[in-house]
C-alpha cells in the first residue's frame, strides 16, 4: 500500500478552498457591482465622490439616460471620455479636486445640463462644444489653467453663474456679453488687463468680482447700463476708488450696494469687513 502524503493533501484542500473563496469573493463583487448599477439607474444619482477612481467607470455611461447626476469629485480622474455623450438626461456633471485636462466634444451632446462644475482640475481650454449646452445654468470652472475661452461661450444663455477665477485669463471674448441671463460673475486672479465693451451688455448682472488682475479702468457705461449691479469688487487692480466713483451711474450703483448691505444685516447675516467696504482698494 502506498504511503499517503499528508502534507499534499492538506495543500490540495487549501488552494480547492482559496479557489472557491475567490470565486465566491468576485462573485460578490459582481453581485455588488451589479446592485450599485442598478440603484443608479433606480435613482439617477451617481455618487462617486472621493472613491480613488483614476477614470469613470464603464458602468457609469451604461446608465444613459435614467442618469440625472454624476458626483465624482475629489479623485484622481484625468480625462472625460466621449461616451460621457450618452448620459442624454444628464443635469449635474460635478467633478471638482480631479486632474482633468481636457473635455471631449460629445460635452455638447449634454442637452438637458444644468450645472458643470470642474474647479480645481488642469483645464487648459475648453471645447467650442460647450456653446450647445444651452440649458446650462452654473458653469464653475475656478483653480484651473485656462488661457481663454472659446467664442461659442455666449450660446450660454440660460447662464447664471460663471466662475473662472484663479486662471490664466489675459482677455474674454466679446461674445461674452451675449449671456443675457449671467447673475454672477467671478473673474479674480487672472491676467486681466480690460473688458470687453460687451459686458455692459449683461443687463441681470449682480455680482461681479474682479480682484487681482491687471485693470486699469473699466467699460464707461458699465455702471450704467448694468443697472442691476449691486456688487463689484476691484481689490489688487491699478483703478483708484476716485476713478470708480467718478463713473456714470455710480450714485445709483452705491444706493443699490447699500441696500444689499442693509438688506443682510436685517436678516442676521454675518458680515465681514469687506462686505461692508466698496470693493476698492483705497489709496
């Protein structure tokens, strides 16, 4: 009778066992992945937020048009494939804090978006697509590398909010001025060293931030024309408060301006210091 050997037989029962362990582990993976799936076409929310992920998933664009949000900041993604064109009913794209570089051309397919966000990634252009979003509301594009924007940006005309602070900007196109509906507008910490006439076209405009480029005055009818403009700020720019204050319309500017300031100290809003200032530095 041959002699068992005990040692091989116990080796043979552990790799049989570590082979359905893993067989059994990556079919819970796929059983996982399967349900996380379906749950977002369920819900239409797509939350991937500070997941690691160096790409989107594959199985992202397989929820086409059930898709309504798509939440993956704060990872290490490089690039935004073309399918992203799939996601027909897409809304909100958030993808602050990656490492983006570049948006394909099928961002233009994204007829129903409301909100892009992508402060904080390494933008240095955008597509002439994005003038086909012509629902898009929030375009937050703050912390990247863009030296200019694309003429096709005054198609956005349902734009409300626009951040490209803390970029490379040395100019803005003219056709800027054609985002009729732009409340906010955040353009500090450029290369700025003018306007385009265009922008005393924004008639809705609110808010407009300008800190810390290279002004060194600004469109004559701005004030007048932008009669619904109640806060500008100029910090770190070579345009004196006399200059500013000079301008037509600047009584009626600094009624608006005070009355905004009232307005938030009547609802208990905290103020700080240059919330109350003119938005100027003072000489």
């Amino acid at each position: 009778m041959g002699n068992v050997n005990v040692k091989d037989g116990l080796d043979s029962v552990g790799l049989s066992n570590l082979s359905l362990g893993n067989a059994a582990l990556g079919g819970g993976r796929a059983a996982a992945s399967a349900q996380r799936a379906a749950n977002w076409k369920a819900t239409g929310i797509i939350a991937l937020r500070d997941a690691h992920l160096k790409s989107i998933p594959e199985a992202v664009f397989d929820a086409g048009a059930a898709a309504r949000t798509v939440d993956a900041s704060n990872n290490k993604i490089v690039e935004i494939p073309e399918a992203i064109g799939r996601l027909t009913s897409l809304q909100r794209l958030v993808l602050p804090g990656n490492r983006i570089e570049r948006l394909p051309a099928s961002i233009g397919s994204l007829a129903s978006l409301k909100a892009l966000q992508l402060e904080n990634n390494r933008l240095t252009e955008l597509p002439n697509e994005i003038g086909s979003l012509s629902r898009l509301e929030r375009l937050t594009l703050a912390s990247n590398q863009l030296q200019h924007l694309p003429d096709s940006i005054g198609k956005l005309t349902a734009l409300v909010i626009l951040d490209i602070s803390s970029n490379c900007l040395s100019s803005l196109p003219s056709t800027l001025g054609s985002c009729s509906a732009l409340q906010e507008l955040s353009l500090q910490a450029n290369r700025l060293a003018g306007l385009p006439p265009s922008i005393v076209d924004l008639s809705d405009l609110r808010t407009l931030a300008l800190d810390n480029n290279r002004l060194t005055d600004l469109p004559a009818k701005l004030l007048v024309k932008c009669q619904r403009l109640h806060t500008a700020t100029l910090r770190g720019n070579a345009v004196t408060i006399e200059q500013f204050e000079q301008m037509e319309g600047y009584a009626d500017y600094e009624e608006r301006r005070k009355t905004k300031v009232d307005k938030r100290i009547a609802a208990n809003v905290m103020l700080n210091d240059q919330s109350l200032d003119i938005g100027i530095d003072r000489t």
